[in-house]
C-alpha cells in the first residue's frame, strides 16, 4: 500500500472513531473520542496544506495550487541547480573516480569475450583495408627514399612519409577503419551491459540523499538505458563525423599525429635502428614497388593468406592485451586517461546539454510539471499527513487528560 492511501486510510479510521465514541460516557470513551477528534482535525488540516502545493483543495482558490502558479519561478529555481549541481563535472566525477576503468576493462577482454570480439573485428577490418589501401603510392615513396642508400636519412625519410600518410586519402581509409572498430565494440551487448551498470551505479550514487537530484533526474527522462543510449548515439555520430575532412576533431587528431606522434618518433633513439633494418630490407630488393605489389595481389586473392597475416597481428595484439591485463602501472595510466578525458567531454558538454534541458523542461505542460514533483515527493508529503493525524491524536488525548484532571482537582 503506497504513503497516500495509507495516509488517507488512517483518516478515514480516526472519522469513524470519533463517529463510534461520540455522545458516549465514561473516561475511557471520551479520551478515546478526543484522541480521534484531534487526530481527524489534524489530518484534515494537514491533508489541506499538503494538497494546497498543487491544487485548490475543497475549490478554495486563496493561497493555494502554489507550485503551479509559481511554475516559471521554480522551473528557473530547477535550471539554476542543474547548471550548479547536476552538470558539475567535479560531482559527476567524485562519483566516477571510485571506479577503476583499467580493471573495468580487464574484466571485459578476459570473462565477457572482449579479447575474442577484437580479434574477430581487427580480421574484418584488415580485409576492409586490403581492399582499399593503394599499396603503390606507399611503397614508391618508400623505395625512393631507400635508393638513397643512406642510413641516417631512413629514419627521417620515413617519418616524412608517414606525415604524408596522415594528410592523404590514407587517413581516410585508417579513420573509417577505426571508426568501424569503435561502432562494433559499442554495439557489443556485453559492453553496453557493462556500460549500463556503470551508468546505474553513478546514477544511484549521485541521487543519494538528494530529492532534488532524484526529482531532476526522473523531469530529464534520465533512465540508465536512455543515458546509455544517449552516449552510444553521441560517440557514433562523432565517429561519423570523421569522414568529414573539415571535422574540428578530425583536424585535432592529425596535428596531434603530425605534431606529437610523429615528433615523438623521430627523437626517440631507440627506433633508430628498426628504421635502418627497413631501409636495408628494402634496398636488397631492386624493384621494391613490383615486389609488394606482387605480394598486395597475392593477399587480395588468398584468404589463408591473409588469416595467416591477421593470425600475426592477432599475435602481437595479444601480447600487447597481456601485458596491459597483468601490469597494474599500466591500468593505473589508462585509467587516468580516460577518467581526464570524461571530465573534459562532461566539461564541454555542460553548455549544450543544459540548452537541451532547458528545452526538456519547458516542454512540460503545468499539469505534467506539477504531477511529476508530486509523484517524487508524495511519500515525504503523505508522512506529514500521517504525523499530523499521529501527533493531532496524542495532543487530543493529552489535552482531556489535563482537563479531566483540572476539573477533579477544583472540584
């Protein structure tokens, strides 16, 4: 039985109380009789001051119906704690921080078929790229600047020419190939499930205590599946945007390839030496450009062919995965990461989803404004009425006690 019926049933009970004991003798009846009076008038009174917030109680118009003839008011009230509270990124992510993302995704890879998927993804892909990668213009260049039979300029010479990758047609082909990865792995039920207990467990935590938070929550539509699917819909259409050449964050990624990737690369000492091992590979090789070419064929036509490729990525890969599953270090810095990278995404977000909250709100008519605040605070409210019909029937009860005893002691 939910707090309004219980409220209201509790009413009813001290009305017919008070009817069954009225107009009888004796001590006992007649404390009874008070009790039920005063806790009937209690009620009452606090049945008309809990419907007095949103409606007119009885048709009396007088101070009454308060939260829908202040709707602008509390509406602007709700936008302000929003901005304030809801979209602080510093309170989302106290809540976030306790989740270790590292671990999270561990788990993933290892017991809900992550490691599995990726390599299934990767194989699909690779085909995807075999097929539209132009093999001739990457190792034309290659071979050219091996001609030069020069070591110290293969490390340069190649990072120039991955620099011209990243500002060709190339790009396109990794990008769309990155973005299928990415839309695969969202798409993945297991990972949304994760995602969406995540969600849950945030969301839970955040409400914690707060009617307010809970109450602008349940106005936003805020379910874990529509956040969940909020996300999903929102990363897919920035993964979209890629293909955009003029995208801003497109334009971000190949400076930061450019600028810092490739940057990185040529003074780190370390490489040196597999870039002279290139050089010299391909220098052994007269006719460089034939010879992959030949080989590019080969890989189009043969499937073993290329599953045994894709068989050694999948290799390297899964050393890769091994290291990050058993290296606690390099949880820690992945989690970082990405931790910083969500309070910037909520950070930036903030201005355009409290535009689409306040459009959200606004979209509420009066009375579905008014029916949703009272379906999140009536248990709170149907208390007080419980409370007041309680605490109206012990003052009643007191109240003859004090009197009885005052008449006897004058008499």
């Amino acid at each position: 039985m939910n707090k309004k019926l219980q409220a209201t049933g509790l009413l009813v009970l001290m009305l017919a109380g008070m009817l069954l004991t009225a107009g009888k003798e004796g001590f006992f009846i007649k404390l009874l009789h008070n009790g039920f009076l005063a806790a009937m008038i209690g009620g009452l009174a606090d049945w008309f001051a809990v419907t007095a917030l949103f409606r007119k109680p009885l048709g009396i118009s007088w101070r009454t119906a308060i939260l829908p003839r202040n709707r602008g008011r509390i509406m602007d009230e709700l936008i302000n704690f929003i901005s304030k509270d809801l979209l602080n990124s510093n309170n989302i992510m106290k809540d976030v921080i306790r989740y270790d993302m590292g671990q999270m995704l561990v788990n993933y890879l290892t017991k809900k078929g992550g490691t599995e998927r990726l390599y299934t993804t990767i194989t699909s892909l690779g085909r995807e790229l075999i097929k539209k990668m132009d093999i001739t213009a990457i190792v034309t260049d290659v071979q050219n600047v091996a001609k030069k039979n020069d070591e110290k300029l293969y490390k340069e010479a190649i990072v120039n020419i991955l620099a011209g990758i990243i500002n060709s047609k190339q790009l396109d082909i990794f990008m769309k190939a990155v973005g299928i990865f990415i839309n695969t792995m969202l798409a993945d039920k297991k990972m949304q499930s994760m995602l969406e207990q995540l969600i849950h467990d945030v969301k839970n935590e955040y409400k914690s205590g707060s009617t307010l938070r809970e109450m602008a929550i349940a106005m936003l539509d805020l379910s874990d599946e529509s956040i969940m699917q909020d996300v999903l819909g929102k990363l897919n259409a920035f993964i979209t945007k890629w293909d955009n050449k003029d995208d801003e964050n497109r334009k971000k990624l190949q400076i930061w390839l450019r600028d810092t990737w490739l940057v990185d690369l040529q003074q780190e000492d370390k490489y040196n030496e597999m870039f002279a091992a290139i050089g010299r590979a391909i220098n052994k090789n007269s006719d460089f450009v034939q010879i992959s070419n030949d080989y590019w064929g080969k890989l189009l036509a043969d499937k073993q062919m290329q599953q045994e490729l894709f068989n050694k990525i999948n290799n390297i890969i899964d050393g890769q995965l091994k290291n990050f599953i058993n290296d606690k270090n390099i949880q820690k810095v992945f989690d970082g990461w990405l931790k910083d990278k969500l309070a910037t995404l909520v950070e930036k977000s903030a201005p355009y989803l409290l535009n689409m909250i306040k459009n959200k709100l606004n979209s509420y008519s009066t009375e579905e404004f008014t029916a949703l605040i009272e379906d999140h605070i009536s248990s709170d409210l149907q208390m007080i009425r419980i409370n007041g019909s309680l605490v109206g029937g012990m003052a009643g009860i007191a109240l003859y006690v004090l009197t009885y005893m005052a008449e006897r002691f004058c008499n």
